[in-house]
C-alpha cells in the first residue's frame, strides 16, 4: 500500500512538473524537398540551443506525440537539456499523428537521414554548439546510420534507445508470418523495376511495414526490404565514431536480440544500459530511469 501511494504521489509530482515544463514547448515549421515539416522543441528554463540539445528521432511510422517520446523531452528538459523532435514526413506534407496506412507510400527508410541532417544544420543556423542525436526503434536504425556515415564535429554524442535490429532471415520469416505471403517473390519483382529505372512504379495491393493491404512505390519496397546489414544497429555500432549509448529494455520483445547482438559489439565508443523490466516504449516510472541514464551519458 505504501509503495502504491508513494509511486501516485511521485506521478501526480512529475505530471505537475511536465504541466511547468509544456509552457515552453512549441511547434516549429520549416520546409523540406518541397514539403513543409515539423518539429516538437521544448526548452529547458534558462537555456538557448548554445547548451546541450538533443535530436530525437521517433521510431516507424508514428510520430514525436506518442507518450514515449513526450515524457522524454518533457523530462529531458526537468534535467536542464532543450530537445527538438521531429515528425519525420514520411512523404506527406505538414504530418502530424499516426502514419495512415491509406496512403500512397512512397517514403524510404533512407530518407530520415536526409531529414536528420537539415535539423542538425537547422539547429547549427539557431546557434548549436554540440547536439546529441537521440533515436527510438528505427528512429535509433536511422540515428546510429546518420552517426557512423555523417561524422560532424556538431555531433558529441549518440543515444540509441531500443534500436531496431534486422537479419534477412528474420526479415523473410517474419514478413511470411505476418502476412502468410513470401517476401522475396515481392521484393525481386520491386527490385528488377529499380534497376530498370521505374522504381516509381505503383505496386498496388501489397503489404509493406505495418500496413496491410497498401500501395507503395517500387523504390520505397526495395528500401525498407532490402537485404543491407546498416539495417542491423549491431552491426553499425561496430564502426561507431562518436561515443554512444544503447538503451535496452530487459522484457522488450520487439526487439528481442539487441543484448545478444550487442555482445558483438567490440567498439570502445560504445556502451549500453539496461532498464529492468521494460518493454519496447519505456513508459511511466521506465522513462525516468531511461532519461536518467541519458543525461548522465550526455553530461560525462
């Protein structure tokens, strides 16, 4: 009883907190490639962007609203941090919310670095100094990506929370159990367009991420199918050039591998933590402890 009340006074003390720290959130619009994005930034009280900032990619067609993002820039800033989250646009124009799996998908898993880097250089042009990228699932994929083939003396650190891990194997298993249809009949045929130059082509009535039964471009299919061990985080960290910190979740099971194939992971750059009993999205008391360990990483 007594440990119930104290964990409802200790979330009803950080709601509070968050409520104080919202006032200086915002939404911020800049246009990209033609589309206009957006981007959650809270600021710590007293600081500019000249101080520490985070970088936070969000994980597969979500966006930078989801709890577990929020309370992460909410409580980055309790510690004295300012972050910046974008929505990544994933092709669409302004994009806020879930990805609607209606859409014509013509998005590519390579395109968030594209994105990753006009905010490191947005936040260079508002006065950053030293940037940690911050990435979740895929987001943490495209963060150590962008990390390992974009070095810039901007970037200081690196924090990959639960970043996605990949095998061909498991991408083909998993894709067959899914959608009791092969991949590799698929992704052949979206290959053999790619390499005749009509990676535009509108493969209609397929599978593709999340979303059963879309559309997607030829090009976009080859992108997130494609047999590319950078797929694998793991296997990135191995060529890690800035010091960087995983965050596992000991009873995440959508990432199921990460500590197995971090053991692999033979780079002085690079170590890891983890946050016992939680699953893939670090929520409520989880999030306190995964900032926690974040901010003691960033500030060393």
């Amino acid at each position: 009883m007594l440990r119930r009340l104290t964990k409802q006074i200790f979330l009803s003390a950080l709601l509070m907190s968050v409520f104080a720290v919202s006032a200086q959130a915002k939404e911020i619009k800049e246009t990209f490639n033609g589309l206009t994005i957006n981007a959650n930034v809270v600021m710590a009280e007293g600081k500019t962007f000249a101080d520490e900032v985070v970088l936070f990619t969000h994980g597969t067609l979500t966006h930078n609203g989801r709890e577990t993002y929020s309370a992460i820039q909410e409580l980055l800033a309790e510690n004295g941090i300012s972050s910046i989250a974008p929505n990544l646009s994933l092709g669409i124009n302004d994009r806020h919310g879930e990805y609607d799996c209606n859409n014509f998908q013509t998005h590519k898993h390579d395109d968030a670095m594209l994105e990753i880097d006009f905010w490191v250089n947005w936040l260079k042009s508002q006065g950053a100094q030293s940037i940690t990228l911050m990435g979740h699932s895929r987001g943490g994929n495209q963060t150590a990506w962008y990390s390992v083939e974009n070095d810039s003396d901007m970037i200081k650190n690196v924090v990959l929370i639960a970043p996605q891990t990949w095998s061909n194997a498991a991408e083909q298993k998993d894709y067959q159990k899914k959608y009791n249809v092969p991949l590799e009949p698929i992704l052949n045929s979206a290959q053999k367009l790619v390499k005749a130059g009509k990676g535009d082509t509108k493969l209609e009535n397929i599978n593709f991420i999340y979303c059963k039964d879309t559309s997607a471009t030829a090009e976009a299919f080859v992108s997130y199918y494609r047999a590319d061990e950078r797929m694998d985080t793991p296997t990135l960290l191995k060529k890690a050039v800035k010091p960087t910190l995983v965050i596992i979740g000991s009873a995440d099971n959508v990432v199921a591998d990460l500590t197995d194939k971090m053991t692999k992971v033979n780079n002085d750059q690079v170590s890891q933590y983890i946050v016992e009993d939680s699953d893939h999205f670090f929520l409520d008391l989880f999030s306190e402890e995964l900032v926690e360990a974040a901010v003691e990483f960033i500030r060393q």
